[in-house]
C-alpha cells in the first residue's frame, strides 16, 4: 500500500474529512482487519451473497495461499454469543453475514500451534451517504 497513488488518494481524503478513524480498505474494497501483531498479516472482509469473504492478505497486501491457517467467527450478543460456520477454501474463508449491529469477532491463526489474533469488527449495514458503502467498510472515517 506503499505505492504513490495510494498516498495521494488518502491525501485527497485526508483533506475531505479530517478525522480518520483507521478504517483501510483492501485491493477487493473489503474491510483490512489486522491479523498478526506486527502488520505483517491482514485479513480482507468482502461482502458477498449475504456472506462475507476473509482474504488473507501478506505486508503487501498481497494474497496469501492457504494452507494451515484457521479462523473462528462469534457475532450475537455479548450475553448470547453466536458461533459462526467458517467455510475455508483456497481463496479465503466464508462466514455467514451477522446481524446488522452485531459485533463480529474473528480469531486467526496462522497455523494449528500459532497463538490466535483476535480482531472485531462492529457490522453497521447503514449506508454511509459520502461513499455509498455500508459503515463497516467505509473508510470516510468520522462524519460526525
Ligand atoms: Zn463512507
């Protein structure tokens, strides 16, 4: 994400809205969710079909083959919490959709004996009017 365009795109943005509460956005315009301690992983949360797609993404934000990584999903509510069936294949993983509102809690691993990377992401369907995108993958930032 080092690359030119990219520093003037968030340059352009910066000036838009001045308060940028670190949403990043992935090459598929899924929601980057940081997958390791040292940014060295990410994952890339897409939507599609009323599921959500997890890409694992290197430094670069380059895909990453899948092989001995796992990851668990929870939504609900903190009083009921919901597990998630995660559906791995060769580009990702599959989760359904939680419900709007509902905090999703994804646990990567990058191998069975790896320590689990926790990262959470509040589901807020409600459009966001600047970019047309629901909150949870906006990255206006604070609009407020
Ligand atoms: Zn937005």
């Amino acid at each position: 994400m080092k690359t030119k365009l990219t520093t003037i795109l968030l340059a352009l943005t910066a000036t838009l809205v001045l308060a940028h509460e670190g949403v990043e956005l992935g090459p598929n315009k899924g929601r980057i969710l940081e997958f390791s301690t040292n940014e060295t992983m990410h994952g890339e949360v897409a939507a599609k079909d009323g599921k959500l797609l997890i890409a694992i993404l290197d430094k670069d934000m380059k895909p990453v083959k899948i092989e001995a990584q796992s990851v668990t999903a929870t939504a609900g509510s903190r009083e009921k919490p919901v597990k998630l069936e995660v559906t791995k294949n060769e580009s990702g993983f599959t989760v359904p959709a939680p419900k709007e509102g509902e905090w999703l809690i994804l646990q990567y691993k990058d191998s069975a004996s790896a320590k689990p990377i926790t990262a959470r992401l509040h589901y807020n369907e409600k459009k966001c009017a600047p970019c047309g995108s629901p909150e949870w993958r906006c990255a206006c930032g604070k609009k407020k």
